[in-house]
C-alpha cells in the first residue's frame, strides 16, 4: 500500500478568492457623511457679532451703512389665547447706533424680517388694515428717532446725538410669529 501516491490524483481543490467587499467604499461614504454631519453642527455654533448671546434662536446680524456697529436684538411677547397661544415678534432693540452728525442722523433705517425661503418680507405688524413689511426710523441729532405707522420708538439708551445711543422698536400690533422670522435685514438710507 502506498502511502503516498502524487500520480493520477485529483487536483486539490483551491481556495476560491473571496468576493471583493465593498469595505473601503463603504467606509469612503462613512467619512462623507460623517464630515457633511459635523460640518451643518460646528457651523450652528459659530457666534454673531461681539459673541454675546442672541434672544431670538440663531440670527443674522447686519451691519447698516452708516454705521458699523449697530447691534439688533429681536424680542418676542406670548399672546394667549383658548387651546393655546403664540409668540410673536414684539419689539427689536437696537444699539450702538452713532446718531452724531458723521454718523446716521438724518439717514432712515428700514428693517424687514424675511422667512427661511420666501424672498419677500414678512408682516411685522399691522396699520389701518395694512400690513406694514418695512419698519422705518429716522435717525435725528437730538431727541426721539421718529419710526413709521404700526410702530413705537421707546426705551431711549445713551445720548442723542453721539455714538452710543440705542431704542427698542416695538411694533403695536404685531403680525410675525417667533417661529416665521429667520433673519433680519437693517438698510440705511439718506
């Protein structure tokens, strides 16, 4: 009896390769997702402004033209109402406004809140039946800024006429939910 016969065997089978696994181009996708996830997070921290925090969730802080650093801050007021309630956009403080002679006395601030994909601006308050989308303030050297129809000029800070000064717009009726309101826009105009 041979103990080893090599002649006229059948081949040994082989190993069959394995099936190319889709390991790398899984963990290609892992990596995309993973920094498109952290990417969108890191980036709703970023602070606005001088870093302080805001009131009214995440903003937009613009700066007006004749001035660089004015500060808006939104505040809301809570209505209520049977079964439930609403908070709207009530009054937006401003300051740091330079209302000096070099600054924006005599120039007219126009804020508008928009929507998070409506290009049009949003109702801040209402005036005769009308919506009012522009709340305007005239910026004056001495005395109260004077605002436009719908709206109130209160809580004057600092003095007149220098760089410091600031007032809360209020708006009488107000039209926008807390919810609606995704960014603010502040313009200046002679």
């Amino acid at each position: 009896m041979e103990i080893l016969k090599f002649e006229n065997s059948a081949p040994a089978p082989r190993k069959s390769a394995p099936k190319k696994s889709n390991l790398k181009s899984l963990a290609g996708l892992a990596t995309v997702a993973a920094v498109a996830v952290l990417g969108s997070t890191l980036a709703a921290n970023i602070s606005l402004g001088s870093g302080s925090a805001l009131e009214f969730g995440q903003g937009v802080q613009v700066t007006a033209a004749c001035d660089n650093s004015i500060t808006i801050s939104p505040k809301v007021s809570f209505t209520n109402a049977s079964g439930g309630g609403t908070f709207y956009l009530s009054t937006v403080s401003f300051s740091g406004i330079d209302s000096s002679a070099n600054g924006c006395a005599g120039d007219i601030l126009t804020l508008n809140a928009y929507g998070d994909t409506i290009a049009t601006p949003l109702a801040l308050a209402t005036f005769g039946g009308a919506a009012v989308t522009n709340a305007t303030v005239g910026i004056v050297s001495s005395g109260t800024p004077t605002s436009a129809a719908g709206t109130t000029i209160a809580a004057l800070t600092g003095t007149v006429g220098t760089a410091t000064s600031g007032f809360d717009l209020g708006f009488n009726t107000p039209q926008s939910t807390s919810g609606a309101v995704y960014k603010l826009t502040l313009q200046s105009s002679k």
